[in-house]
C-alpha cells in the first residue's frame, strides 16, 4: 500500500469514526427527548385518570341525590 493509499485510508477511517460519533451523539439527544417525552405524558394520563375518577365519583353523588328527589316526590 503506498504512502497515499494509507493516507487516504486514514482520513476515511478518521471521517467514518467522527461520522459514528455525531451519530451516536444525536442519537443519545433524540433518545433523551423520547424519555422525557414519555416520562411527561405517563403523568398527563395519571392525571386524566385522576380526572375522570373524580368526575365519575361525582357523577355518582349527583345521581344519587337525583334519585333521593324523584323517589320523594312520589
């Protein structure tokens, strides 16, 4: 392999290795972001549940007191 040859190779292993770092850079990035991501939307349905249990708790108290009126008007 000549002086040139060796070179070239040299670079391109060099390119090849800063490319995979970049990569595995953004990768690392974009990975962090998924996970807060998914760490913030698990608390957004805790809190819709939440929510809807409270609703539903409520809705359960009004349609009892609903049915305490019907049944003493009767």
């Amino acid at each position: 392999m000549s002086k040139t040859e060796s070179n070239s190779a040299k670079e391109l292993t060099e390119a090849m290795e800063e490319t995979m770092q970049r990569l595995q850079g953004r990768f690392k990035g974009i990975s962090e972001q998924l996970e807060s991501k998914l760490d913030e939307m698990g608390a957004r349905i805790d809190d819709l549940e939440s929510d809807v249990s409270e609703l539903m708790t409520q809705a359960g108290m009004e349609e009892q007191a609903t049915s305490c009126h019907v049944t003493s008007k009767n």
